[in-house]
C-alpha cells in the first residue's frame, strides 16, 4: 500500500501502534505470572488495565477519524516481545535474573509507545483534532508513568538479584 498524503500516514501509524498494544498486553500478562517481585508485578497489573484502556482510546480515535479500527502488523512490537522471550528463557535457571529481564523489557516497551505516541500527537495537533490529540497525550501520560515508575524499580531489582545470586554462590 502506497501512502499518498500525511492522512494516510496517521493512520497507517495509528494501525501499527494498535497492533504493538494489542501484543504488548498479551505479553504483558504471561510476564505478570513469571514477575516475583510484589511491586513489580503491581506495577504491571496497573499497566494492563491502562492497556486495556489505551486500546479502547485508540479505538475512539478510529472512531472520531471515521475509521473501523484496524491492526497492522508491528514488527518492531514482535521484535521486543521475541527479544524479551528468548532473553527470559536464557535466565530460566536463575529465576532471580527474571524479575530485572521484565523490568528492563517493560522498559523498552514503553519508550516505544512514548515514541510513537509522541509522534501520533504531533500529528493529531497538526490536524487540529482535539478529541484525538486528548486520547493520545492521555495514553502517552500513562506510558510515561509506567517508564519511570519501572525506571525507579531497576536498582532495586538489579540489587535484590546481585543478592541473591550471592547466596547461591
């Protein structure tokens, strides 16, 4: 499909951020039953039920663009999702590796979101569209919460890991 106009673009992005959501919450919600850590997966839980919410707001934006909502393939999303797994498999025999593996992989997924989230508001503030750039900014909000809530939690992770691979030693 040939994009022709910066319409198309907007939703070709749009469709592509739909799909990443769409894989991220399932990815979410098998790391969420692997997590140890109680504030970790806390924090997880949370971003689920936001995800839920991020992708009814991107259903509203297809909504108020006139559009059906549509998933196309992100291959960056199956990129950091396949990365994630094979590196949480490579840590199967030290489960206290796990828990810093999810936090740092939670940790690239939400600086893609942001990412593309940030450019999906420029777009929607050139349009003029306000309903659509408020749904945006409130899931980039969202995602920029979750990144520095995770953010804060890795020294501690990374501590208790360091820990415990001590007294294993």
């Amino acid at each position: 499909m040939a994009i022709k106009s910066l319409d198309e673009k907007f939703a070709f992005e749009l469709s592509t951020l739909f799909d990443a959501e769409h894989q991220f919450l399932e990815a979410q919600r098998q790391m969420v039953q692997q997590a140890s850590d109680n504030n970790l997966k806390s924090t997880l839980e949370k971003h689920i039920e936001q995800s839920e919410g991020q992708i009814r707001n991107l259903e509203q934006v297809f909504s108020a663009l006139e559009q059906e909502p549509k998933r196309m393939k992100s291959g960056a999303a199956s990129g950091l999702i396949g990365d994630a797994q094979k590196l949480m498999k490579e840590v199967a025999k030290n489960p206290q590796l796990l828990d810093p593996v999810i936090a740092s992989a939670q940790a690239k997924v939400e600086h893609f979101e942001m990412a593309c989230y940030r450019g999906l508001v420029t777009g929607a503030q050139q349009m003029d569209n306000q309903q659509v750039l408020k749904l945006l900014e409130q899931n980039l909000q969202q995602e920029e919460q979750t990144a520095q809530t995770i953010e804060q939690s890795m020294p501690q992770l990374l501590q208790q890991a360091m820990s415990a691979n001590e007294r294993s030693a």
